[in-house]
C-alpha cells in the first residue's frame, strides 16, 4: 500500500468544545504524526487486544536527542521513566503492583458516604445565582482532595503537580522541539525539589515505595497526581456541560438517580477525558482490515471517533443513560489499561449526584474552553450558573 503523507485529519479547533468530530475510518498514514490513524472501534480493540505492540516511550527520543547535542536532561528522563504508561517489562509489572495496593487502600478510605460530603462541602462555597468557573470552583475540588489525602499533599501542590504533568504530556507527540526539553528538564527539577521531603525514607510518599530510590517515587506520585485527577475532573466538568444545556437530562436524572451511573458512562463516551490513547508501536505485524501495520511503525488510537462507531452503536451521536454497548475504550485495554478506572467512575457518580440533589445546573452566554491538547478533552474553563432547586417553583426566568 502506497502511504501518502497527510495533515492530522483531528479537529484543528482544540479548543472549542462543539467542534466536529471526524468519523472513524479505515487506518490511515499520517505524515504530520509519523504514525497509523486508528479510529474504528474494532481495529483499537484489536491493537489493545494482542500482544504485539508496547507503548512507545518518549524518553528513547529524549536519549537520542542527549546524544546527538551532548546534553543531559535527567530530570526530566526520570519522570517520563516514572511515568507507567510508557513503562513495560520487570519495572511495569512492579508499578503495577504498587499501584494496584495505592488504589485498593484509597477505596477503603474513601465511601462513597465521604465523597458526597466532601462535595457538599465544596458547593457551599459556590455562590448560587453568581456565574462561576466550575472546573477550580467544584471539577478539581474531589479529585484533587483525595490524591492529596492519599499522598500527603496540600491540595494546592497537588494542583501545582497536575498543571506541570500538562506540561509533561506534551512530550507524547512525536518529535517535540529541542528548547522544549530544556524548559521541560527545569520543570520536573522543580518538582522533584519539591517532593524530596516527602519521598524521603518515612515521608507521606513512602506509601509508593516500590524497592526504587526516591526520585522513582517522585516520579510515581507525580503521574498518579496528574492522571488520577485529570480523569475524574474532565469526566465530570463534562457531565455538569451536557445537564446544563440539556435540563430535559438534568431533570430525568434528578428524578431518577439510579441513571447517573449509565449517564457517566455515556459522558465517558461522548465527551471523555481523553481524544487518543498513548501511542502504540508495532513488534510484528498486525492485520487491521485490508490494512498490515509493520514492525517498528507507531499507531495512534482515537477513542473519541471510536466512540461513534455506528459499527459498535446504536445511534451513536445519541446519549442515552440505559443504553448497554460494548465496552468502553476511555480506560485503555491490555497490561496499560487504567487501574482507578472503577474508582474515579465513582468519584464521578457521586460528585454529579450531589450536585443535583444540591442545585440546578445552568449555562451561561459564555461558552466553555477546553485545553489546548491534541490527547486530552479537558474544560480549561467552564462557566456555568448554579441556582437552588427551589428557583423552579418561581415564577419569571431563572
């Protein structure tokens, strides 16, 4: 098959929140992304599903580099190291582990009793009738209140490490400027300055301890603290957009409770944290269709047009709370599949839930932003008004 170099067939307005979405295809080759474009259901089933790809590790490149301009960049090549999506091997297998038993004791500490009071807590604060940023004002509130509790953490540092992985996440493209590296390398010395006290022997941190020296466990908590959080504040900063333009949802949801946990499932679906999976690399040959992906070529996954599959759902373009489809791919699949993905769907539930039985949700003349970011669908800001539940008994416009 002949490949032609192409443009990114992804929306170029990142930002806008209403901007199409392509529809799946066939793979593709895509010059500008040095990869396959993978974007129907089945295919991404089917590269999570076998055993011959790893994750591509940004950090290989970040060596290359070193070598060629004679420069070192250690800090910034151990967080990518420490990043367990980019890890396989002995060292993925033991982060795992310690990931696993992270998690396992964060849902032992965290009911879902404590998580709807955490938030009613948060709503107080929000004045009801004002127009408010909802992703500092209640999205980031949770999240981020329990990764700092589980690591030790004030919750502003927490917030401090989640805008620098930002950063960081933006290595995942190919090829990314070498004076972004230098800036990056500062970046993540700072932060490990920052962690040393903690991740030293006896510190909060030592709760990630997985046989490494500290800076592994720096790095460890700085990757829980920027996806763990991530997740749950761009699920449910999504979930608050759709009721708010959408009061016929809202209202059923309030009425009805026990759909909350099918609504977030199709918020994952439609309007998910993440556009792309992390990119993949072949290490044999794998058929997709009328498409061969070759050993050593980079595929990668777009969840978000896999989403709207006709092939994989019905009326794709359609919320529906009870529908029952195939499996989601917001979590990733294989040995990188995402291990809080049961606990942060809870998170969700019962941060939507509360909010509801709280205030009603309402838009505002001044449409959300999301990130700039090709991977992520994240609201940088999303200005919403919240009214109490008794404003619909009066008479005159909310």
């Amino acid at each position: 098959m002949t490949r032609v170099p192409e443009s990114s067939p992804e929306c170029t307005d990142l930002e806008n929140p209403d901007a199409a979405i392509a529809a799946p295809a066939p793979p593709s080759w895509c010059g500008f992304e040095r990869g396959w474009i993978i974007s129907r259901y089945a295919d991404i089933v089917s590269v999570l599903r076998t055993r011959a790809v790893r994750s591509a590790d940004p950090g290989i490149e970040l060596s290359r580099f070193a070598l060629r301009a004679g420069r070192r960049h250690d800090d910034l090549q151990a967080v990518l190291a420490g990043t367990q999506l980019f890890q396989d091997g002995d060292r993925h297998r033991r982060t795992r582990m310690m990931v696993r038993r992270f998690v396992a004791e964060l849902r032992a500490r965290w009911t879902p009793d404590r998580m709807r009071e955490t938030m009613a807590l948060a709503l107080s604060d929000v004045p009801l009738g004002s127009v408010v940023d909802i992703v500092p004002a209640l999205a980031d509130r949770l999240s981020g209140t329990i990764i700092a509790d589980a690591l030790g953490l004030e919750f502003e540092h927490v917030r401090r490490l989640r805008h620098d992985g930002h950063a960081v996440m933006a290595l995942w493209r190919p090829a990314p400027p070498a004076r972004d590296y230098a800036r990056l390398d500062t970046l993540c010395r700072h932060m490990h300055d920052g962690l040393a006290a903690h991740a030293a022997p006896g510190g909060s941190l030592s709760c990630l301890h997985t046989g490494d020296d500290a800076d592994t466990v720096s790095d460890l908590a700085f990757w829980l603290a920027t996806s763990g959080g991530d997740s749950v504040t761009g699920t449910f900063a999504a979930a608050l957009d759709i009721v708010a333009r959408d009061q016929a949802m809202q209202e059923r949801l309030r009425r009805a409770p026990g759909l909350i946990s099918g609504f977030v499932r199709e918020v994952l679906r439609l309007a998910g944290p993440l556009r792309r999976l992390t990119r993949r690399i072949a290490t044999a040959p794998i058929r997709l269709g009328e498409t061969t992906v070759r050993p050593g070529e980079g595929m990668i996954l777009h969840i978000e047009r896999a989403h709207r599959d006709p092939g994989a759902f019905v009326a794709p373009d359609c919320l529906d709370p009870t529908r029952t489809a195939p499996p989601l791919l917001a979590f990733g699949g294989g040995a990188h599949a995402c291990q809080g993905s049961e606990l942060g769907v809870l998170q969700a539930e019962m941060m939507i839930e509360a909010v509801l039985a709280h205030v009603s949700v309402h838009g505002t003349e001044t449409r959300g932003r999301l990130l700039p970011q090709r991977d992520l669908r994240q609201f940088a800001s999303l200005p919403l008004r919240l009214l109490p539940l008794d404003h619909r008994n009066r008479s005159g416009p909310a």
